[in-house]
C-alpha cells in the first residue's frame, strides 16, 4: 500500500506540472507556441483574414446634398449631432477625393519615370549594340585580309612557278634542238667520210687497174 500511495503522488505532480502555463519569454516562444498548436491537427483548415478595404465615402456621402444644415441653425437643439456627422462625412469624402487625385499623380509621374527610363535603357542598349556590330565587322575584316594576303601569296608562288616551269621547259626544248642539230651534223659528216672512202678506194682501184 505505501507503494500506491507513492505511485498516486507521482501522478498528481506530473498533473501539476502539465497544469502549468507555459510563460511566454520572447517572439520566438510565441512563434513555437503558435506552430505547435498548428501541427497538433494538420488536418483543421486555417482561416485567413482578409486585408481590411477602404472606406468608400464617395458612396455613403451623396455627391449633391439638398438640405444643408448651418452651425447655428443646429445648436442646441436635437439636430446638431446629425449636422456634425453630415459635416463629418463631409470631410471624410473632401479627404478622399484629395487624396484619390494625389495618388492619381503620383502613379502617372511613376508611369512617366518608367517610360522615360525604358527609352534611355533602349537608347543606351542601342549604341552598345552599335558599337558591338562594328567591332564585329571590323574583326571580320581584319580575319578576312590576311586570307587575301594568302590568297594573293599563293596566286604569285603559283604564277612564279608557272613562270619557272615555262622557262625550264624552253630551256628543254632548247637543249633537245642543240642536241638534235648536233646528231645531225655528226650523221651527216659520218656520211660524208664514208662516202669520201668509198670514192678513194675506188680510184685506187682504177689506178692499179690502168697500170696492170
């Protein structure tokens, strides 16, 4: 028995504590605290409130009021709380409509300010673009002339050698008509000497022929 009693005492004080309030110290507690009671049932959709609208004077004000009530007309009387919410209302719309026309001016300067600094952004990418395009026909150009000077380098080699092969093949032709003439000549007085021979054996032929 003295074991229950020690067991039910225990309880009570877990029950103590979990009774106590858990005492918010900073923003980050109060934060914790918030998304702990959030994520105890995720499934418990979470209302949102929506963003407080203006007030419409325009529309609980009447543009045109028949019946203006005066100062003093009003005064003392059961009627002058009505003529100061008239009045109240008055300058509520009076505000709204300065206030409507201001910020129309300041979205038309803002609209303004914008076209104005598209133009000068256009302005400015154009002449960057400009600039971008020359330098790349400029680059172009300077890759094209050295190919020309090659171009020009090999049409010269080529015409040079052309040159060369038309006076080494002259020369050729040359060399074979020398060469040619020269077989000839050599013929020609091999022909001659032997013809010679022939007539000189002849005629010692008839000599020795006369003296028997």
């Amino acid at each position: 028995p003295t074991e229950v009693t020690n067991n039910d005492s225990e309880s009570k004080d877990d029950g103590r504590e979990e009774k106590k309030k858990f005492v918010v110290r900073s923003a980050t507690d109060l934060q914790r605290i918030r998304l702990e009671k959030l994520m105890k049932n995720p499934a418990k959709p979470v209302v949102i409130p929506e963003s407080p609208r203006e007030k419409d004077h325009l529309g609980s004000v009447p543009s045109f009021v028949r019946n203006v009530m005066g100062s003093s007309a009003g005064a003392g009387s059961g009627e002058f709380h009505v003529y100061r919410h008239l009045r109240r209302k008055e300058y509520a719309r009076q505000k709204h409509i300065q206030e409507a026309s201001k910020r129309e001016q300041m979205d038309t300067s803002y609209q303004d300010k914008l076209e104005e600094n598209r133009k000068q952004a256009e302005n400015k990418t154009a002449k960057k673009r400009a600039k971008r395009l020359k330098k790349k026909a400029k680059a172009k150009e300077r890759a094209k002339q050295p190919r020309m000077n090659v171009q020009k380098d090999t049409e010269s080699e080529s015409e040079k050698s052309s040159d060369e092969e038309d006076k080494s093949g002259n020369e050729d032709t040359e060399k074979d008509d020398k060469v040619s003439e020269k077989t000839d000549s050599e013929e020609s007085s091999q022909i001659g000497g032997e013809d010679s021979t022939e007539a000189q054996k002849e005629e010692e032929k008839s000599k020795s022929a006369n003296e028997k």
